[in-house]
C-alpha cells in the first residue's frame, strides 16, 4: 500500500510504504485492513472516513480520502 503526503513545512512530495496483511473478523468473517497508527496520523485520516482504493497495476494498491 502506498500513500503520497505532502509535508506543509516544505512542500515536497513524499512517498512512504506499510504492508498490512489482512485479518478476518472470527465472529462476521468480514475482512478487515487494520491501518498503522502513524499512517492515519501522517494522512490525516481518522475513523469514519471513506478511502479510494487506486489499483497502480503492478501488483500494489494506494489509497486516498475522498473529497467532501
């Protein structure tokens, strides 16, 4: 998974990776992404908002927040 962020302080574009595995939720089966701390923090997602999946077609996914 990647995530592009840009820092306020000196504009430039950063690229930082996670890899996360895929859990099941033992009681539903629904499949559940747990996202790290700091990538929320980075991003400036929190609960509740809805994220695009963007397949970069070579084998990774990003994400970003949909606008409101």
């Amino acid at each position: 998974m990647m995530l592009a962020s840009s820092s306020s302080k000196n504009q430039e574009l950063k690229l930082k990776n996670w890899t996360v595995s895929v859990e099941e939720d033992p009681e539903t089966g629904d499949l559940i992404l747990p996202l790290p701390t700091d990538l929320l923090e980075e991003a400036g997602w929190k609960e509740g908002d809805e994220l695009i999946w963007t397949d970069q077609n070579n084998g990774s996914w990003s994400l970003t927040k949909k606008s409101v």
